[in-house]
C-alpha cells in the first residue's frame, strides 16, 4: 500500500512509462489500476471493460486481496454508479458513494468504501473502460495513511486535483489499451495465417500418402490370385505409407503444440489437438474441461507432453474404439485423465510396459513438476492414466 501520495511530474511519467511497457491487454489493465492507486493515493482502484450484455468483459482490482476477490463473487453488473461511468461518460466524484440515490449495494464480502473518484476511458466517442477510486488515504500524523470516514464537512477526499490527474491518466490508459488490443488482434492474425499454413502442409502431406496407398491396395487386391508374393510386398507398402502418414499427421500436431498453448492456454490447446485426432482415426476422441484454471507454464507443457504421450499410446497401442480425456481443477492445481477401452496390459508388468509405453517419460515429466501419475490398467479392461499438478 503506498505510504503517502506521488505527486509531480515524475510520478506521473513513471504511470505512464509502466503503461506503455505491456503489450498484453490483462497487463495493462493490471498497471492502469495499480498506477491509478499509488498516484492518487486511494486504499482501492478498480478497471471495468464492458461486453455487449450488460456487464463486463473484464474487471480488473488493486488494494482487495485474492481471498477477498474471491468471497466477493461474480463479476459487477453495469448498474448504479458503474453504469453511469459508462453510459453518461462525465466523471463522478463522491463524498460518500453509498448515500448516492443510484448506489444498490454490494456483496457482504465487499469492503466498506466511502468516497469515490471515478472516470470514463474514452477512445474518441466509445466508452472502452471506467476507471474508479474509492476511499482517499489521508495522513495522520504518527501513523500512516488510513481510509477514514467521510471528512466531517461532507466533502470528498479526492480533490479537484486528482480528478485532473486521473483525467491525464485515463486518456493515456486509452491509448495504452487501444495499442494492447491491436497487438493482440494483429497476433491473432498471425496465429491463424500460420495455422492455415500448416493446414495446407498437413492437407498435402497427408493427402499424398494417402492417394499413393489408395493406389498400392488396389494393385495389391489384383495380385491377391494370380501372384500372392507380389501382393504381400504390396500389403507391406500399404503399410509403411499408412505409417507415413499417420508420423505426418503427428508432426503436424505438434508442430502446433507451442504457439498454440502460449497464445490459447492448456485447455483450449488439448481440445483442439483432440479435434484434429479425432477425425485422423478411427477410434472416437473426446475431450471435457470443468472449472480449468491457467496454471505455471511449466505445469502447462508437462500436462500437455503427457497427454500427446498417453493419445498417442492409446491411439496406436491399445486397439481402443473410445479415447475420453478430461481436464478438471482440483484445488489450486488440476488432475489430467486419458482413459481408453483398448486391451490394458497387467499391473505386474508395468515395469516392462511402462518403457513401452512412454510411462517412464510421462513419470519424469510429471515428477519435475511437482505432480503425481498414476496408471491403472488390466488387460480387456483398458487403461487410466491419471496426473495431478499442484499448480502455483
């Protein structure tokens, strides 16, 4: 919490040199609020972008802690005083925001602010945020700052000066946020473009082998009487293409693997990848994700690496007809399920198969991050292989 007001010119070149730094538009939002907070000395500072459906896309807070934000709830509806940020774009400013005639009351979990500052972000005409202040730190001699009551003369302790503070600030935090959602809408382009381009490989790769072992298996099945010998050759080459094939179509998920989990995050990375495997084979891949939380990045790749490993087993090994892989939060972390109703093996040769099967891999993977694997199987009954990561 800030110890006593920034003010001057090089308090507010530091906001606004902080602000430009991010590319991401999350970034930006967290440095607008934090930098709203510590120039105008306010307990909390709050950022809402809305959506099309009467509420907010994002909202972003600084001063309330995690568990607070938590207890709190769901994201604030654009009502009271919010909508009026939004909606009559003018900037509010309060002695007490709770005896305003629009304010409707918060959740009990809500901290208790008093007075208020508040102001549209504006790109031109369009309203693309509200930025609020609430409960102006005053200084008590001996003591650090405190939020008090409101002040006896019933006036707001957010003065004419900070509203023109917040109004600089505002108008650069437009500017920072316009250029974050154009670099994030300029690297979606790129994302998609090189997707598309590794569709078109993927397609021609594929499709290659696919027609020269079309062409192999017709030549075979006309040799199967008249000369067997020759059909086996041919048999064995529609094999070693169908292998081709099938590396091709791998090389081209993977080569997805990176940009894909940076940019999309783990769930909608695996959802995808099994999209794409699913129509690849014969057996049904499924995909479900409940209450997901992005986690480190390194739990991400190693959770991700297990899952191709463990698709890969089922799809190549175990002769299963259904492939389901679940993705669920556990706590602060999340627990990865591949299950499969392919032949199983014994548990008693897990040792053996688990060399076979990548499973020492996905042990070592698992390990450097800190989760747990465990692999249940028998044979005719298929397989398990569950990991849980602690997240962070």
């Amino acid at each position: 919490m800030s110890q006593g007001p920034r003010s001057g010119l090089a308090a507010v070149s530091s906001a606004l040199l902080a602000m430009s730094r991010h590319l991401e538009v999350r970034d930006v939002l967290k440095t607008i609020v934090a930098s709203a907070r510590e120039l105008l000395d306010a307990e909390y500072a709050a950022l809402g972008v809305p959506d099309d459906h009467g509420g907010f896309a994002q909202f972003v807070v600084d001063g309330v802690s995690d568990a607070q934000w938590k207890a709190i709830g769901p994201l604030p509806r654009q009502h009271g005083i919010l909508a009026a940020m939004l909606h009559e774009a003018k900037a509010e400013r309060l002695a007490d925001v709770r005896k305003d005639p629009r304010f409707e009351g918060w959740p009990s979990a809500h901290p208790e602010m008093s007075d208020f500052l508040g102001l549209p972000i504006r790109d031109d005409d369009e309203v693309i945020g509200a930025l609020f202040l609430a409960n102006k730190l005053r200084p008590v001699e001996g003591h650090p700052p405190h939020p008090p009551s409101p002040k006896p003369d019933g006036s707001c302790g957010f003065t004419e000066e900070d509203e023109e503070l917040l109004s600089i600030l505002a108008q650069h935090a437009a500017i920072a946020l316009t250029n974050a959602r154009l670099y994030e809408r300029s690297r979606e382009l790129t994302i998609a473009e090189e997707r598309s381009r590794l569709a078109h490989e993927l397609h021609d790769a594929v499709s290659q082998k696919l027609f020269s072992l079309r062409l192999t298996a017709q030549a075979a099945a006309t040799l199967v009487d008249r000369d067997p010998s020759r059909a086996k050759g041919e048999l064995q080459h529609v094999a070693a293409l169908a292998a081709e094939a099938a590396d091709e179509l791998r090389a081209a998920v993977v080569e997805l693997r990176p940009a894909a989990l940076d940019e999309d995050g783990l769930s909608a990375t695996l959802r995808t990848q099994i999209q794409v495997l699913d129509r690849a084979h014969t057996a049904r891949v499924t995909f479900t994700g409940r209450g997901f939380r992005a986690l480190p990045a390194a739990q991400e790749e190693a959770m991700l690496r297990v899952a191709q490993e463990a698709l890969h087993n089922a799809l190549r090994h175990s002769g299963a007809d259904h492939v389901a892989v679940a993705l669920e939060r556990r706590g602060c972390g999340a627990v990865l399920r591949i299950t499969d109703d392919g032949s199983g093996f014994e548990p008693q040769s897990i040792r053996r198969a688990g060399r076979h099967l990548g499973l020492v891999s996905m042990r070592d993977r698992t390990n450097g991050v800190g989760g747990t694997l465990t692999v249940e199987s028998a044979p005719g009954k298929g397989t398990t292989i569950e990991m849980e990561v602690p997240g962070g």
